[in-house]
C-alpha cells in the first residue's frame, strides 16, 4: 500500500505514517527522559556523601514513604526507586502513551483524515494494528532515551546497581506506557471522542498508581492491589528484585487484551467521516 507524501517522505505502509507524523514528539519526550535520567544519576553523588541527606527519608511520615517509593537514599537502588522509578519516569511514558493513544484513532476522525487513510485497499483491524504497533514502536523509542541516560550516568555516578535490574525497571516502565496507550487507543476507537479516551486512560493509570502504593497503609485495599498494573510492573520492585516475569506477563496480557477491545471497538462502529 502506498500512501500520499508527507513533504519528502514517501510512506509505504501505516506505521511509518504513524511514526513520521509523531518523530517530533518521539525526539523530544526520548531527549527529555535521557537528559532527566542523566541528571538524576549525577545528583546521586552529593546525596550519598551527606549523612543528613541520605538519612532525610527517616524523617518522612510512612504514608508519604509508601506512595512515593521513598527508602535508603544512600543507596544507587534506594535513590533511584525514589527519585525516578517511583512516579516520575512512568507518568511521564505515561502521559506521552494516552497522549498519542488518544489521538491514534479518534483524532484522524476529529481531523476529518480517517476517510482518506480508509479508502485505501485497506482493512479497518489492519489500520488499528498497525498504529498500535507505531504506539509500542514510540514508547520504546522514549524509553530507549531514559535507558541511554542510565546507562552513561549510572557508571559515572557510581550507582553500583547490575544492568540486568536497570533493564527490568526500563522494562516495567515501557509495559505501563504500552498499557495506557492501548487502552487510550481503545475507548478512542470505540467512542471517536479523543478527549474522553485520554481523560479515562489517565485517569485508570492515576488509580492504578494509588493502588498500589496506598495497598500497604490500608487493610481493606491489599486484596484488591493485584488489580493495579502498576502493582505488577513496579510495586514489586524490579530494581531490586530483577525481572519477575509472572507479575510482567500480567501487564503484557492486559495490554493485548487491549489492543483486541481496540480491534473489536473499531470493526464494529460507524465513523464520523
């Protein structure tokens, strides 16, 4: 299939369409996560050589510990939990995932463009599929930033933390952002309103976050934590337990299952075109 020029660039197929159109966002959310690990390994160094600092977490009441991942600072794994893993670096991919995801199928309608982009000899599940596809490509593309940032400043900083447990945090991280985009891909899908996809997909991400760290300071949520795909991708700790693929596999589920609701959601519905 070949589709209409975008300036220079000749397209061949819907997910070079999708990722052309998002290079920009792509290059600057990856600059940003790479320049924001970066900074954060280099701080690392004057916590760990002031005693008042890296004991500071001690004086932190524990529900503020708990929902913000706040332990021994004084540690590369403890400082990193906090600082970058705990809710930064994921709301971030986040945000940038239900951002695209929300505009993958509903803002084509909104703009009036996905009747151009169907009448080619096209089906409907391939089109979404091949978006969903440019949605994992992109949020791999920024998590690649956050990992090239750890990977120069952890050494420099001298975090001493393995590379295996940094790669199972950036795994755990890009799954969140997969998630949330493809369920952001799906209630645009199957509602054609960008705004309410990505109002719903944030707002099931900030749930998801708030279950899983509050589960331990109230009794009547811990049965209800294994709900939160943030339980299972990092409330169990990948930085200092490594890649834990039962909890990992639940999350990469949830995410196909996603993406098929997204499938069934857009075969089935009439388009605003």
């Amino acid at each position: 299939m070949r589709l209409p020029r975008h300036r220079d660039a000749q397209l061949h197929s819907i997910f070079e369409r999708a990722m052309f159109e998002q290079r920009h966002s792509l290059y600057g959310w990856g600059s940003g996560l790479f320049a924001l690990a970066l900074l954060m390994c280099l701080l690392y160094p004057t916590v760990r050589s002031n005693p008042a600092l890296a004991t500071l977490h001690e004086t932190y009441p524990k529900a503020l510990r708990s929902l913000f991942g706040i332990t021994n600072l004084a540690t590369g794994t403890g400082f990193l939990r906090a600082e970058l893993f705990s809710v930064v670096a994921p709301m971030l991919v986040i945000v940038l995932a239900v951002l695209w995801g929300g505009d993958t199928i509903a803002g084509e309608e909104e703009r009036g463009t996905i009747n151009l982009l169907l009448s080619n000899p096209v089906t409907r599940w391939r089109v979404l599929l091949e978006k969903w596809a440019a949605l994992l490509a992109g949020v791999v593309a920024v998590c690649g930033g956050l990992a090239a940032g750890l990977a120069i400043g952890s050494p420099l900083a001298r975090l001493d933390i393995a590379w295996s447990r940094l790669a199972a945090a950036i795994l755990a991280t890009a799954l969140l952002g997969a998630l949330f985009a493809s369920v952001a891909l799906a209630l645009g899908a199957a509602s054609g309103r960008r705004g309410l996809a990505r109002g719903v997909a944030s707002l099931l991400a900030v749930a998801s976050y708030l279950l899983s760290s509050l589960a331990n300071l109230i009794s009547w949520l811990a049965p209800l934590k294994g709900l939160s795909p943030w339980y299972h991708a990092l409330g169990v700790d990948p930085l200092s337990r490594g890649l834990q693929l039962d909890h990992v596999s639940i999350v990469a589920a949830m995410t196909l299952f996603a993406a098929g609701v997204a499938v069934v959601g857009f075969e089935r519905r009439d388009l605003a075109v």
